[in-house]
C-alpha cells in the first residue's frame, strides 16, 4: 500500500480527518493516528467480508459502552477498485 500520511478523509457524517501517520498494522487492516490526536484510524484492507464488517461497525455505534472503553465514533467508506485511497 502506498504511503497515505497527510491524506484527508471525509466520513459518512462529513466529519474530515486527516491521517496522521501509521501506528499498527494487522490481518484486518492498518491503524493510523489522525492530526488532532483524538482518535485511532483502522482502513480495513481488501474487500473480503466488507459489507459484514460494515454492518458491525454500524451497530456498534448505537451501543452503550463502560468508560475507558475503545469504541467506534464514525465511519469512513473508501470504495476504490484500484486499493488506492
């Protein structure tokens, strides 16, 4: 994957975020930190089981979770046939 520090991205609630620089990387996908320092960035990589991790990553927004928790905030879809942000 090419080198996307500095990229700006726009979530479905029209949030922007601009991606800070790479902080792990795993089977699922890479984590990045974003320039306010506020939240964690996970790009899900490929295209297999997207939509299942879509709707997922939907519900747990509505759900209630305890303090000191890591929860999903917002949604960023990037649809790129190429793999190119």
């Amino acid at each position: 994957m090419q080198d996307i520090t500095g990229k700006k991205l726009t979530s479905t609630s029209n949030k922007t975020y601009i991606l800070d620089k790479e902080i792990g990387k795993g089977a699922q996908g890479i984590i990045y930190s974003e320039t306010t320092g506020k939240y964690l960035i996970k790009l899900f990589l490929g295209k297999r089981n997207l939509e299942t991790n879509l709707k997922k990553l939907k519900k747990l927004l509505r759900v209630n979770y305890p303090p000191r928790f890591i929860r999903p905030v917002d949604i960023i879809e990037i649809r790129d046939t190429n793999n190119e942000l």
